[in-house]
C-alpha cells in the first residue's frame, strides 16, 4: 500500500476574495489567480497522480480542470466531497455569521460533533458523507498491492480539516491552528486495519503537536479566509 490520499483545497474563488461564507453547491467561480495556483500545484507534484477526483462545487471542478490538463488525467467528480454546509450562515460575510461559524467548527474539532450548523450539517454529517467516498477510492485502489499510485482529491478546507484530524488522529486543536490556504493539501497514507496516518499538513509534517492557545474565531475574523 504504498500509494498516497492528496487532499488539496481549491484554488481561490470569488467568494474567498469576498470572504462569503459559499458553501451550497455549485457555488463561486475561480478567480484567475485561483486558476493560476491550481497550476502551480500541479507543477508542483512529485508524482504524476494516477486519479483525479473532485466535489461538485465549481470552484473545486474548474481546480481540478486545470491540474488534469498538466497531469493529462480526466477528472472525476463524486458526490459528498462538498464543503460544510453552514446552512442559514450562507453567502454571508460579516464579522458575527464568521464568529458564529468559527465557533460550532471549534466545538466538532474539539468532540462535540452533533452540534449543527444553524440550519445547516453536524459534524457527523459532514464525516457521514464524506468518509465512505474515501472508504471506497481506499477499498478499490489504495489496499491493493498492486497499486502504487497518488490519489488526489480536490475538495474544501473546512471539510478536508475535519475529515483528516478524525481519520488520522490528529489533534483537534492541531487542525483549528494550522488552516490550509488555497491549494495546499493533506497527505494521507492508509496503513493497517483500515486506519490512516496523516504525513503532511500544509507544510508541516509529523509530529503534529496540540496547539493549547488556539483561537479559531480570531485567526479567521483577522485572515480573512474562513473556510480554510
């Protein structure tokens, strides 16, 4: 088992320049710089991926499109790869829709995962969806002996830190502090009894050591990226 599970964020979008709260699908476009880091990304690998896959939001496809032409790959979109959805909170900008976003994603990354988004998902149902379509590129590809390959995933950040601090133990606190900016990726390698090991975050790697001082709600009311 020796290929790896990429799962990259999106290129920046309209709604990131805007600092909107765009999670229902389809969504905001790629800004041109967004189009020009979904290159950059692709350049950047160290390996040629042998699958390319990509929620159903436009600005993950249209990141996809552009990595598939330097990687000469055809994209494949699955359902449930989509961002949190934040339900009454979408489209929304201001400083009190962030804070109140913020502060539900610290309570899942810190174990109260039933806890909803107003009028929006739970943190289980973000892992419900979005874990089996893992679960099954990992069943079909990644557990056979014969696959030695990259498996990217373009996705969304908020969902990728979620998914990834659960799947590979990482510490929630680890996962509020380190955001992903647009394109940068966690790396998971699939190891025994079906378990993951999480090799890089953004550009750190192992060990991934709790963050006692973190504070979500600041870092993105001050960075202007909440979903990252």
């Amino acid at each position: 088992m020796s290929g790896r599970l990429i799962l990259v964020r999106h290129g920046q979008s309209h709604a990131n320049v805007e600092r909107r709260l765009d999670t229902r699908p389809p969504g905001e476009a790629l800004t041109d710089l967004g189009r020009e880091q979904a290159r950059r990304f692709a350049s950047g690998l160290l390996r040629r991926p042998a699958l390319l896959a990509h929620s159903l939001a436009r600005r993950a496809a249209e990141t996809a499109a552009e990595i598939a032409a330097a990687a000469r790959l055809g994209p494949l979109p699955f359902d449930g790869l989509h961002e949190v959805q934040v339900g009454e909170l979408e489209n929304r900008s201001d400083d009190e829709a962030i804070t109140e976003f913020e502060s539900i994603y610290e309570r899942w990354q810190r174990g109260d995962l039933h806890v909803p988004m107003p009028g929006g998902e739970t943190g289980d149902e973000v892992l419900d969806r979005y874990v089996p379509v893992l679960t099954q590129l990992r069943m079909r590809y990644l557990d056979d002996d014969a696959w030695q390959d990259d498996i990217v995933v373009v996705s969304h950040g908020a969902a990728i830190r979620l998914v990834s601090a659960v799947l590979a133990g990482v510490d929630g606190t680890f996962a509020l502090d380190h955001h992903l900016a647009n394109t940068e990726s966690v790396v998971l390698t699939p190891v025994t009894d079906g378990r993951w090991s999480c090799v890089q975050w953004g550009t750190r790697t192992p060990p991934f050591y709790p963050e006692p001082d973190a504070d979500p709600v600041r870092d993105a009311l001050e960075s202007g990226d909440p979903m990252g």
